[in-house]
C-alpha cells in the first residue's frame, strides 16, 4: 500500500501564493507520474497537475500560467507552487503516484487551501 503525506495548505488571500509538498512511501516500486488533485465542497475530485518521470506536464485549464508541479525522484516527493491564487481554488489537495496498475488506490488526508479575504 502506498501512503501519502500532504503539507503546506493554509488560509490565503486572494492573489497569494502556497506551496504544497507530499511524500510518498510504502509500495513504491516505479512511478510513472505524480500528481496533485484537488476537491472542493459538493465537487468531484479532480485533476489539478501531473508530472511524468520523463519531464511532461499536465495542467488543469484554469491553473495554467498560476500552478507549477515540480517533483524530487531521490525523494519520492511532490510539490505544488500555486501562485495568484483565487477563490475559486479553495479545496482540500490531495496528491497521488501513478505506477504499473495505475493511481493509487489510496489517498492521504489532504491539505487543505482556503482562498479568501
């Protein structure tokens, strides 16, 4: 089983910036891509940024140009930047690895980002 470790959530103002950080240990064998995701309140989870092991990205189209996903191989670790941040990203973040046989079937307990004045 894979655990995950998320840090760094926080209240913001709006136009603020945060920095999220998620380790991941347990039954790592090879990850393919880390990612974050993220859960607003009566919403679906979903995909906020991935990062692949060979350097592509995947954004989210309304964190594009804000949210930068960075990632430490030796460390099995993650990070968010997420600049200019707005209302309307207020969630619990989540992150997750994608091996073999897909996303993690686990989650950890999130972190949670409120964006408001």
């Amino acid at each position: 089983q894979v655990q995950l470790v998320e840090s760094g959530g926080g209240l913001v103002q709006p136009g603020g910036a945060l920095r999220l950080s998620c380790a991941a240990s347990g039954s790592i064998f090879s990850i393919n891509d880390m990612g974050w995701f993220r859960q607003a309140p009566g919403k679906e989870r979903e995909l906020v940024a991935a990062l692949a092991t060979g350097g592509s990205t995947n954004y989210a189209d309304s964190v594009k140009g804000r949210f930068t996903i960075s990632r430490d191989n030796a460390k099995n670790t993650v990070y968010l930047q997420m600049n200019s941040l707005k209302p309307e990203d207020t969630a619990v973040y989540y992150c997750n690895v994608r091996q073999r046989l897909g996303w993690s079937a686990s989650w950890g307990q999130g972190t949670q980002v409120t964006v408001s004045s």
